[in-house]
C-alpha cells in the first residue's frame, strides 16, 4: 500500500447521510471503509481498480438540485469534496442486478456441487443485487479445463471474466505462464497448455478468484464446505517470515490452510509452501502414541511414558536440544526443565552463528528492520546473498512492489492518476523499475527486476558489501581484489542508495556467510550517518529461529561435544530431526554415543528411529504456541483442535507434565499454557509483553467464549455416532479464549483471536474487509502480533571490521554453499504429496569450469568427501556458478550434508 | 543473434529472425514487437503453429503465454494450419444486405466445406471476415491479398479456379 | 461547382505519386505550416476552422489537440488511425488508395504541431493495396525530405511507419489501437487519462481519422474561413458521403457538410433500385440509430442528425430496404458486434451476445413478448458510461432504433412465429 502523509479529507454525501473521508480514494475502497455494502468483482485491495467488471454501478449528482444523476462505476471514481451518490438509487441498483444476471448467462449451475460455494464471493455478490431469476434462456458457452498442478483445480465454465487472476498473477506476483486468451465471450484464463503453474504464490489465485475456477485442489482431497471446519488463528511453520494463516479442521484431519490477512505482516497472501505444506500434519508418519524402545506389549500411556522417562532422567546426565521450528513455550519449558547449563539451542552450526549475529545486529544497529508490508513502501532494493523466492519467498512480493515505486509515482505525476488506477499506472510506467541490486551465488527469478544482478561467491557478496559500506562513508579499511566490474557495482549501488527515499537492504541465512550480514548492517549503519532512512531486512532459516535465539542457549555442537566425551548421555530432543541440523557421520556417532534418547515431535524421522522414547507433540495446528519472526515479532498461534488420541499433547505439556513427575523447581505451579507464558515473560526480560498477544484464558465476551465454529456448523451429532451414538461433550480448552465448539460470541472478537473471517453477506474471503481499520490497512483493534526489537541504537554507530578473505578456489576442493529450494529445503511442507513432486533429486552444481575439470558433464555422477566421508551426487551445471564453489540443494531429504558452507575433497 | 539462444530456436529461418530482429530496433520495449513477429513468421508459413510461439517468446524475451495471449486475441493471427489459399467472405451488413446469404451458400456447395474448415486436397480455408470496406461493390470476399467485389455464386468457380 | 479539397486529385484507379501531388498544390501546406507558422499557431488555426474528426466520434480536431503538453521531455506521438472496419464505412480506403500523400502531409503538419517525433498510420490488415501505397509514398516522401532528420530545414524531425493491423474491429477504438500498437491486445484504455497525456508507451499522443487529416493541409492552405465555407451548416468543411445497400449507384462522393439525406440518396445514389422502396437507412455505419423517411431532408452533419435522434458518425450510410427484414438487418448488426467484443467488460461481452441469440430466436420464429423485453433493457443498459468503452452503446444504437421504428415487424416475428420476409440467417 502506498502510504500518504498529509491526506486530506473531504464531505461526501451517501444516500442522505454526510461523511468525512480521505481525499483521492476511490469510492468503492471508500464506502467499504464506512462498511456500506457495495457489490464488486474485479477490484481487489491489492490489486487497484481497472472498471472492467462495471458491478459497483452508483448513481453520482452534479448537485443539490440533479435528480436525474448518472451512473459511475465507483471503483473508477477519485472521491472529491463535496461528491453527491446514492448506492439504493432504483437506476444503480436495478443495473448491479443485471450486471449479475449478464454474468449468469453462461455461469453454470454449479453451486451444489463447487468446492467455492459457502465461501463464493459470486454467491455473495448475486445475494447482495437481488439477483434471483435468471432470464437468459439460450445455451451457455463452456470450456475444457487445464491440469495446472497439485495446487490448483481449474474449472473455466465458472469464470466470471474479472481478471483478477492474471492481474494477480502477472501483474503483482510476477509470474510468467499464465493468461487471458482469446477475446469476446470466449476469453480463458490459464496457460498457453497444460502444466504446472510456475509461480511461488499460485495457490493465492484460489483466494483472488471471486468464483470456483481456481479452487485449492489439495481441500478437493478431502473437501470440506467453509462452515462446516473448525478454524483457529495460526502462524505459517514454513519458514523465518512468520506470515499469518487460518488453519481448518474436520473429522480430526487438518483441511486446508488459507490466509490471515495482517495488514503488517503478510498482507493479503501466502506463498505456496506455507499455503500447502499442511499435510505433514495429516501423516501417516505421524507419532501418535507414546513408545519406550524395548518396552513390548500394550501401548504405553501417557502417564507410563512419564514414569518411563522420569526413571531415564533420574538415572542418567541430562541434556536438552531445543527447536527453532518449535514454540517458545516449549523450548522454555524444556529449558527450565534442564536447566539453563543444559540447554542447546537445536540449530546447525552456521545457523546458529547467522541469528545470533542477526539479533545482535537489529539490537545494536541503528536501522529499523521493517515489516513485510513496510518493506513494500521502499523505493531502492539490494538484495545480498539471498535467493528470496526460495528463502523468505513473500518476502519476494514486498520487493515487487518495491521495485516499482519510483517509477509508478513518476507515472502518476506525468499522468495525473492515482495509485488505484492500476492500468493507467502501470502504461505509464511502462517497464521501468526502480533501482534494484541482487548479488547471489547463482540466478534468481527476481534478476529480471534487477538494475544489476551479479553472481560470485558469498565472500566476494560480503566483501562488496563491505566496499559500499566504505564508499558510503563507513570507517573501513579499503578492500583489494575486487575487480573493476565490482567497483564500478559498487559505485552504481551507492548512488542509488543514496538518491532514494526509502532504500531497503536484506540478507540473510541465505548466503550461508556471516561477512554478508555483517556487511549489510554496515551499509545500514553508513546510511544511518547520512540520515537517510533504510530498512533492513535479515530472513531467518526458522519460524522460530529468532524466538530460539532470543530465549538463548548453548551450541548444538557443544551438545555433541558433551555426549561424546561423556558428560551427558541422556538428551530430550524437542521437535528437532538431528539429522537436518548435523552431518550424517555426526549425527550416527552422537546418537551411537547415547544411552537414552527422548524425542518429543511429530514424525517418524532419522532421529526417531534413534530414540529411545517417543513422546506425539501436538503440531501447531495442535497446540498453542508463541513464535518470533525474523522482524522480531511475537506471534502467537491457537490450536485448531484436539488431536487424534490423547496422547498427542502439546510438547510443552509434555515437558510440564515431565516437571511435575520429576519435581522440577523451576517448572512448579505451571499446568496451563498462561503459567507458562507468565513465566517466560518473568525470566526472560526481551519477551515482555508477549502475555497481551492473545486475551488470557478467561477472557470473555459477554459471558461468552469466542467459537472456532461457525454458526452453521454441522453433523456435531453425528461425527463421533460411530464410536459412540451418544453426542460427546466438545473439548474443552483451558489455555485460551476459544471454544471447540459454534456456540459462542457472535460478533468481533479481538484481532489476534479471530478464528475465521466472516460476516452476515460475506461468506468469502472478502468479508475481511469488514475487519479492517480501513481497507487494506491494520485490522480493527491493530494488526496480530508485537515487534520486540526496536534499534538499540543511540550515540555511536556500530561498524563491524572483520571482513571475510578474499575467495580462491582451492586446487582439487570445492566450497560447497547452500542452494535453498521453496519446494524441498523445508523439513515438514515436504510431507505434502504436490510438493514433494516438485522437490528437485538431490544434485552437486558445479561452473563449467570445474565440470570440464572434473571430467564430468550434466547428469553425471560426482564423488566429494568431507572428513573423509564420501558422498555421491547428479551433476548440474551453471554458467553463472563461482569456479572452485559447489551448490547443494540444502535440507533435501537424504542428502547428508548439512552444514553448509564447508571443503569438500573432489 | 547469440548463438546460445539460436541453439534453442526450434525452426524459425534466418529471413525470419533477421526481419523480426529490425522491427525490435524499431519499438522501445521488445514485447512490444510481437505482432510484428507473428505476421513475419505467418507470411511464409501461412499460420503460426505452437513451436512458432515458442521461438517468437525466446526472440522477445517473453513467455509462451505472453505471446499467445496476444495471438489468439487477433483474429487473423491463425493459430491453426489453413490451406494453400484463405478465402474470407466479408459477412457485414452491406454485403449481407446484397446477397451474402447466396454467395456464402454457393461457396459452401463450390467447396463442400463450412466456415473454419480446409478442402481436403488442402487448397482453400473458408473464414468469414468483417467488413471488408468496398461496401458499394457489395458482396464482397478476399483470397489471399486480392480482393473480390460485386460477386454474384456464378463467379465463384472461374474467381477460385485462379488459385491452386 | 462544388469543391472537392479532398478527393478532386483522386482518379479511379490511379494512385498519386509524390510528384502528381505536389503539381496539384501538394506539400504546400507543409511548407507554410513548418516555415511559417509556430505549433500553437497551427493547433489555434484548426480549432478556428471547426474541423470536427470524421473518424465517428465528431470531436474537434483542434480542441484535442490543444491538450497535449507542450514542454515535455521524450517522444510524443501522432497516430493515424486507418483501422477502417466500421461496417457500412469505405470512404478511407478512397482516400488511401487514391492520395496517400494528402494524407501523410497532413500527418506531418499535424505532428509539427503538437511536437511529435515519430508518427504511425495504423492501417487494417484487409487494405492491401492501401499499404502497398502508402509504403511507396512514405519512401517517396523521405527522399523529398518531407520526412526525416530537419525537414525543409527547419529543425523539425518526424520518422514515419506504416503498421498493419491483424484483424480486430476495437483496433479502431482510439486507446485500443494504442494498446495493439504497443503489441498488446486491443482492449481500451479507461479515460482520465487521455492519450494526450498517457498514450503510446505512456507518452502524449494523438490519434485522427484519416479524412480528418487529409482536411490539414488545406486548411492550412487556405485557412479557417475557407473551410467554414465549403458547408452548408454550421459543421465546417466537406465530408465524404457514402450510400450502400438497395440504391442505383452505391458510392461515395465528396459533397459539403450538411446535404440531406433525400440528396443522398436520390439524387447521388441514384434512388432506389426498381422495386425496392426506402425504409431507413443508418446515416453513418453500423453503430449509428436508423433515420426513416421522416428524416430525409435533415441536414446529414454533427449537429442536426443528433437532434434527430442518431449519430453522423463517418457518413456512410447504409439503407433498409423494404424488403429486407429488419430484425435479420439488426441481428446480422449485433453478430458483428458480439463476436468483436474485446470482452473485457460484462454488459458487452455477455449482453452482445444475448440479444443476438434473441434476434436469432426471432428469425427462427422462436422469439417471445419477454425476449423483446430483454432487447428493450439492453438499450437502455448498455449506454455511454455503463460499459468501458462506446463499442457496446454503438451497437445498440441500430438495436435500439429498429425497436423503436420498425416494431411491428419484430412484433410479427413472435407473433406469426417466424420471419415473415423468409430471412432465415445462418
């Protein structure tokens, strides 16, 4: 969104009533804003106004005096002072009506049998005219569908001809192989043939398309009409950028996931991973009840695991390994139930250095790190090390919209148009784009926004960086070896720097270099000096990486250290596969080294099959939890429902339940999840405030809880008949305001627990326009969610000096470097079937250079060794690839190699 | 032209890529070019088939999609093989007023086909086509470049006998 | 003797080249203009002249010309439109064949004075023999040095290019052309903002008819008053008429603004064909409202034909014979328009549709009182302002019009349950 100071305001005059509202919006955005209902289509928030769907038809009046009026299609209408309409004009609305009956002409009679209805902005839209009788009585166009994927169904006789889908997809996510064919009553929206979608953000199309053409396929699996799910407010586990999301439920399995607009945070879209990587949660791996290794017989229950595992804790020297993808609740609780001396913080080595130096930037630095909507307002981007598509991929969207800023205000001045009249924008724009700088080990899709795009090794990335830093004035010693193409970069990015308004800078885990982060907080802090206002954005690997760093604790190494020379060899592993976080060797010789092993996760995985006890942790959809983002901001998420069998808990329930058997001190008096975010806010000082995330426990309404359910939710009688005929008594949740259950409070709860968007008419995804401050900005009561960071800095600017050598391939050696994958590197989306297909093989990426030297060519086979430690992998080759580096797809499963940068011997 | 890039073209000629190449001189932005390029390409193949959408993205550094998007919306960008000949019969009022009706019956019985189908020997397409502008010599039909007026059906067969 | 600036050069078949033009006076214009004349000067001389554009619309030439910004950085461009598709319409191609150079002279002052640096003729695919000539007459105009680098010397440049169109009646819409032109596909532009500010690749633009600009150079010859005085009626200037349909001699001429339609038709056109009788006719192509006998000796300009209820648009006008059906005539008009809706917006690409499949039902004798219902509310819906652009109102200009004068015979369709003239379309 394209933020204004000094907006004016003006009086409008709406059917009789008088009201004072901003200047220069549109009409249609506007009386949403008041909440007057007005029907609309191809208008989207996000996407600005183009006037094809002509649905928001309202009568406008030259004065006073004119009766007569004129129609005007209110998206396309600038609000001016003193402007005169009528909505419930019989001309308007008899026009709307129609707009809907022209629409009704080929649309088919699908409702009964569409996976949109009950969620159908159509629906909504033909209710809100009147429409009912359709007198067009000829025969309907129809069209033959597209495979375009395992995200998306594609049903074209639905189409409505609004064009949000490809303006979405084209316009604002950048994407390349979709379309609008064909022209008159015969247009189609899809690709020029068959074929999975490319776009990292397709699945939105499922949320942007007002009607069932494009519907979430992987709900279709097991459909499930929108009032008949149990919803819950939810974070995305899918990587450090914490977008919100809704997660729904049915008959005990997670349905489908969609997004939770937060007007700081993630906006109104999700990307593909975070959208489709539920399954995971719906597995058949998944640990479901508790097991004791050499233990036969029954299943052990809860209360035996406990006694079990007590014994093992009593008896051994104890350890613990947190989570970065598990909740602060519990990695705390697990930390208190260890104690501090004995717990590490479950991260691979480099991760582990990569936080730690982020947080200790964003503390000491001067320069803000910006939201993902704040960074969207920037007008200069570089990109340092990051393949952002593939490592924080919505983080990607902020910087389209970024990228076009200086040119879409030059076009709007020229023109004289606003931000809303997006066609107009953006043909006045043409192809311009701001100044953009991306230098990364490879290409990546958003080169092609790029001024310069630049590739080498993460190194030479750092010690560009380093260089800018020093031509923007920071007091660093000259770097030497940079080539004369480097300088000159380095002189092109500085300028734009400076001569932009809101430059933002970003880096990240991405790169795998320490020097890369540490030269993106200098620039920071060098264009701090000039008083120009930058952002800076640092991904992290986790959803709660972050969170993890923050709470603080001791290397996973020194975990190994201590097991291998024996001082522990008992360890609670806390929702963490040991296996993505160590080389395999590492790891074999770790849990070799091991008497006990208690895990406490999700899935049969590597370190399951080398533990001891297994204890089910509820997932997220599961439990409640509290996450930090990589902007530093707390999040929390609320269980969706009760799991399949009760020993399924959540992982800090286990580990309180483990206290009070072991009489744990630290972990006394603490049985529901607000003891334990009281205690985390009491010892751990960063964390204050994370108690007014969400409403406490016994937060009420009226007399009343806030229902997941929505009123119409059915068959509560009949679900469980088969076990039982008797009609259970619902679950009842003691840790948060809401209820398993439709009885409840009606009306708006506070933002951070809403369960599910909807509103009397509103049946879709565009009632969240009812819950907004106005449309597009912050929810009524303020967006979900609290910074915790804000830049330390007051007096002196902070320079790192350590710059990282000077890159020379070494003889026989390759330094191998990450290459992160949105479909693969993520260890629990890849459970999802559609996005395990687009996993890649794992592969060695090899310059050409160093393929002719090796002797090898595409597809064939390469053997590298670490440590002695051989590993095998399918040769790809990259132009654009540093001579003496490698790339390796990071976290693929089975690949072996984890930490990552490291010498591999060819 | 890169050689890189060549090597993926899958069969336009050099006339070709050289014509499509002067007319990017000519626009300030390369998509810009495309309809240019689709005529270039369907001079000489009559019709522009999947492949030569293919060459015509990577020429313009555009998608396949993008390119098609803007194919199929014109209707005489023909996206399917058509014969030797392409016959089309201005279908608008003036010449639907002076006798269209006749002159499309008697080209259908001339040809044994109907609209948007090929003789079978290959030789004529028959496509209906909006006003062809000579409204005061209605009705109207053009094949190929040549433009026909005041036919009556009777001329149909020696007009057609010109073109193999 | 009536003057005839535009078409008096032109011999059937024949096609001048640069040096018959400039013998009978051409380039002249030119001349002045550049030598004499400063930009602003020229805009104000055919704002004075009341040229109205003549590509259907009727807006003043000068007037449109007037808001395009002058002291701005980058290219600007001046666009010929010569999509010609309109049907009914065949008076541009006269021009193009006949005497490109008229028209790319008047490109040229026209260009000089808004400050354009690079012009385009937007020619329809079917004008073959049209490109053939007016490629020849821009080669011919280069070497004169009326095109190029410092024409006539006077610091001025204008490069010139002929594009050919690919199919597509909305390329004839003025934003729509600018979109094929940019190698989009032709959908219209919302308006604010005006070409003149935001065209070609977003810069200033114009785009004018091709009898439009044929008028330039004279008007530049011989001035305001002058062209005032080749009308009869307060609408400057001559048009070129045309009459199509059932008539003697369809055809057009090149008469004064203003003659009426009992001119036209009886006189020009020769009457009616032996056995036909007149019983409207469109005055100026297919998305004009019918005229009946009752208007036939309405001055056929701008003014007097909207106060008559219909549009002049290009001034060709086609003729409803008696005994041609009216609701096949319709039904054929709306076909057209269905199928070259650009289908961007709902009341055109879905309503177009509709009302062809009821005039079909009506000539199939399966139409009902509740189907005329629906052609009633389309003409009254899909007006100016209801939909994205003028294609859908123009196409119910005719629709709207048949209703109101010949609604006995749609009337005895749905009654006699089938076409009583024995039309039975496709």
């Amino acid at each position: 969104m394209f933020t204004k100071k000094n907006v004016r305001m003006a009086i409008i005059h709406i059917d009789g009533k008088t009201y004072q509202v901003k200047e220069g919006r549109n009409l249609l955005e506007t009386c949403l804003s008041l909440g007057l209902d007005l029907p609309y289509f191809c208008w989207h928030p996000a996407l600005g106004s183009v006037g094809a769907c002509r649905q928001c038809a309202v009568k406008t009046f030259k004065d006073e005096q004119d009766t007569k009026g004129r129609l005007v299609m209110s998206c396309m209408e600038p609000v001016k002072d003193q402007l005169r309409l009528s909505i419930s004009d019989k001309e308007a609305a008899a026009f709307r009506e129609q707009v809907i009956g022209w629409l009704m002409t080929n649309h088919p009679h699908d409702c009964a049998v569409c996976d949109e209805g009950g969620s159908c902005h159509l629906q909504d839209m033909t209710v809100m005219t009147g429409h009912s009788y359709r007198n067009y009585h000829f025969t309907k166009r129809t069209h033959k569908n597209q495979y375009l994927g395992p995200f998306l169904n594609h049903e074209m006789n639905r189409c409505i001809q609004c064009y949000r889908c490809v303006r979405f997809y084209k316009d604002f996510a950048g994407g390349k192989d979709m379309d609008v064919f064909a022209a008159h009553n015969h247009v189609y929206f899809g690709r020029h043939q068959d074929g999975i979608l490319e776009s990292e953000f397709s699945g939105n199309l499922a949320e942007v398309c007002p009607t069932g053409v494009f519907t979430d396929k992987t709900l279709k699996q097991h459909y499930t009409r929108k009032w008949d799910m149990t919803y819950a407010p939810s974070v995305c586990q899918g990587c450090g950028l914490g977008c919100n999301i809704i997660a729904g439920e049915r008959y005990g399995s997670l349905r489908q996931i969609t997004t939770r607009y937060n007007g700081a945070v993630n906006g109104y879209f999700l990307c593909d991973r975070g959208r489709y990587g539920y399954e995971f949660v719906n597995s058949d791996r998944r640990i479901k009840q508790a097991a004791v290794r050499n233990l036969t017989g029954t299943n052990v229950g809860t209360a035996e695991a406990l006694q079990q595992v007590k014994d093992k804790l009593a008896s051994g020297k104890v350890i613990g390994i947190g989570s970065p993808r598990a909740s602060l609740e519990s990695n705390f609780a697990l930390q208190q139930l260890v104690g501090r001396d004995h717990f590490h913080l479950g991260m691979s080595d480099t991760e582990h250095d990569l936080t730690t130096l982020a947080l200790k930037i964003l503390r000491q630095g001067h320069v803000r790190t910006p939201s993902m909507q704040e960074a969207a307002t920037a007008d200069a981007v570089l990109i340092l090390g990051e393949d952002l598509l593939n490592t924080a991929p919505m983080m990607a969207l902020s910087v389209r919209q970024a990228v076009n800023r200086q040119p879409a205000q030059e076009a709007m001045n020229t023109a004289h148009v606003a931000d809303w009249q997006d066609a107009a924008v953006r043909e006045a724009m043409q192809d311009k784009h701001g100044p953009c700088f991306i230098l990364n080990v490879q290409p990546t899709k958003l080169d092609e926004l790029a001024t310069r795009a630049y590739y080498t090794a993460p190194e030479t990335i750092a010690r560009i960086g380093f260089a800018l830093a020093r031509q923007l004035g920071a007091p660093l010693a000259e770097i030497n070896h940079l080539t004369e193409e480097e300088h000159q970069l380095v002189e092109q990015m500085a300028a734009a720097l400076m001569s932009a308004a809101r430059p933002l800078i970003i880096a990240g885990y991405g790169s795998a270099c320490d020097g890369v982060l540490r030269a993106a907080s200098n620039i920071c802090e060098a264009l701090h000096q000039h008083a120009k206002p930058s952002m800076l954005v640092l991904t992290t690997p986790e959803c709660n990486s972050m969170g993890l760093e923050m709470l603080g604790g001791l290397r996973l190494d020194s975990a190994v250290n201590v097991v291998m020379n024996g001082e522990a060899d008992t360890v609670i592993i806390l929702e963490n596969d040991l296996y993505r976080k160590l080389d395999k060797h590492v790891a074999d010789n770790f849990f070799s080294r091991c008497k006990e092993v208690i895990l406490i996760d999700h899935l049969y995985n590597a370190t399951a099959e080398k533990a001891t006890v297994l204890l089910p942790a509820g997932t997220f959809a599961e439990s409640d939890g509290t996450m930090v983002n990589n902007e530093g901001r707390a999040q929390r998420f609320l269980q969706v429902y009760a799991p399949a069998t009760t020993e399924i808990q959540e992982s800090w329930r286990w580990l309180l339940q483990l206290g009070r058997v072991t009489n744990c001190e630290r972990l006394r008096n603490m049985e529901f999840f607000d003891d334990v975010i009281h205690a985390l806010t009491q010892q751990v000082r960063c964390f204050a405030g994370i108690d007014k995330l969400t409403p406490p426990a016994d937060f009420r309404i009226a007399g009343q809880k806030i229902p997941r359910e929505p009123h119409r939710y059915s068959g509560r009688t009949a679900i469980l008949a088969n076990i039982n005929v008797s009609e259970p008594k619902p679950p009842v949740d003691g840790d948060t305001p809401l209820s398993f259950t439709m009885e409840g409070y009606r009306g708006e709860p506070p933002s951070s627990v809403i369960p599910f968007f909807w509103w009397p008419g509103w049946n879709s995804v565009q009632s969240v326009n009812k819950f907004q401050e106005e449309i597009g900005g912050s929810l009524h009561d303020g967006d979900p969610g609290k910074r915790l960071i804000e830049p330390g800095g007051n007096g002196q600017l902070t320079f790192f000096t350590e710059v990282p050598g000077h890159f020379v391939p070494c003889a026989g050696h390759l330094q191998l470097v990450p290459i992160y994958h949105i479909y693969g590197s993520e260890e629990l989306s890849v459970h999802t079937p559609g996005i395990a297909e687009r996993m890649p093989a794992p592969y060695i990426m090899l310059s050409p250079e160093d393929a002719k030297r090796y002797q090898v060519a595409e597809q064939h086979q390469l053997q590298i060794a670490i440590d002695g430690h051989p590993y095998t992998f399918t040769v790809k080759v990259n132009p654009a690839l540093q001579r003496g580096m490698a790339g390796l797809p990071a976290g693929l499963p089975g690949t072996g190699i984890v930490d990552m940068p490291q010498m591999a011997k060819v | 032209m890169n050689k890189l890039l060549t090597d993926f073209l899958y069969m336009l000629t050099q006339t070709e890529i050289s014509k499509i190449e002067h007319e990017l001189q000519q626009v300030p932005v390369k998509k810009a070019a495309v309809i240019e390029a689709l005529k270039i390409v369907q001079e000489e193949r009559r019709w522009v088939s999947d492949e030569n959408v293919d060459d015509i993205a990577a020429l313009l550094g555009m998608s396949a999609d993008e390119v098609d998007s803007v194919a199929t919306f014109y209707n005489l960008i023909f996206r399917r093989p058509v014969g030797r000949h392409v016959i089309l019969v201005c279908d608008s009022i003036s010449c639907w007023v002076m006798g269209y009706e006749d002159l499309k019956q008697g080209l259908m019985d001339h040809l044994q086909i109907r609209y948007g189908q090929t003789t079978a020997d290959g030789r004529f397409t028959l496509l209906p086509n909006a006003c062809l502008g000579c409204c005061d010599h209605a009705p109207a039909l053009m094949v190929d470049n040549d433009l026909y007026q005041d036919i009556t059906p009777v001329m149909i067969k020696d007009i057609l006998a010109k073109y193999k | 003797m009536i003057e005839t600036p535009l078409t008096g050069n032109i011999k059937p078949g024949v096609s001048l080249d640069i040096k018959a033009y400039e013998a009978a006076g051409g380039y002249q214009g030119l001349r002045k203009a550049l030598q004499q004349m400063t930009p602003p000067e020229v805009t104000t001389l055919v704002k004075e002249s009341n040229l109205r554009g003549r590509g259907g619309a009727g807006f003043s030439t000068g007037m449109k010309w007037s808001f395009v910004p002058m002291n701005v950085e980058g290219p600007k461009y001046l666009i010929c439109n010569a999509d010609e598709m309109e049907p009914g319409t065949f008076k541009d191609r006269w021009l193009l064949e006949g005497n490109p150079h008229q028209l790319l002279e008047g490109m040229i002052i026209s260009a000089y004075a808004i400050q354009a640096t690079t012009s385009f003729v937007f020619l329809r695919w079917a004008y073959k023999k049209a490109a053939q000539e007016i490629r020849r007459a821009i080669a011919e105009a280069h070497a004169a040095g009326y095109l190029g680098q410092n024409i006539l010397g006077t610091g001025f440049h204008l490069d010139m290019h002929l594009h050919t169109g690919v199919g597509r009646y909305m390329c004839g819409e003025e934003t729509a052309l600018l979109n094929s032109l940019e190698g989009k596909r032709a959908v219209p532009r919302a308006k604010p903002p005006f070409p003149q500010i935001s065209g070609l690749f977003g810069k200033p633009t114009i785009v004018n008819n091709v009898e439009t600009l044929c008028f330039i150079p004279h008007i530049v010859n011989k001035g305001a008053a002058w062209f005032q005085s080749l009308s009869r009626t307060g609408d400057g200037g001559t048009k070129i008429y045309g009459v199509s349909g059932r008539v003697n001699k369809p055809g057009a001429w090149e008469l004064p603004m203003g003659v009426t339609m009992r001119e036209l038709i009886e006189e020009h056109a020769g009457g009616m064909q032996h056995g036909y009788n007149f019983r409207g006719a469109l005055p100026g192509g297919a998305s004009t409202d019918f005229l009946t006998t009752a208007h036939m000796d309405v001055p056929m300009d701008f003014t007097s034909v909207a106060a008559a209820g219909s549009r002049l648009g290009t001034g060709t006008m086609v003729v409803l014979d008696d005994h041609t059906c009216p609701v096949g005539f319709v039904h054929n008009l709306e076909h057209f328009f269905a199928q070259e809706s650009c289908g961007f917006c709902t009341p055109c690409r879905e309503g177009l549709p509709w009302t062809e499949k009821i005039l079909y039902a009506l000539e199939r004798g399966e139409g009902t009182e509740a189907d005329l219902e629906q052609l009633d509310l389309h003409t009254r819906l899909l007006g100016p302002g209801n939909t994205f652009c003028a294609l859908a109102p123009g196409a119910m200009e005719p629709l709207q019009s048949a209703l109101k004068y010949f609604r006995e015979d749609f009337e005895q369709h749905v009654h006699e349950k089938k076409c009583p003239y024995g039309n039975y379309t496709h």
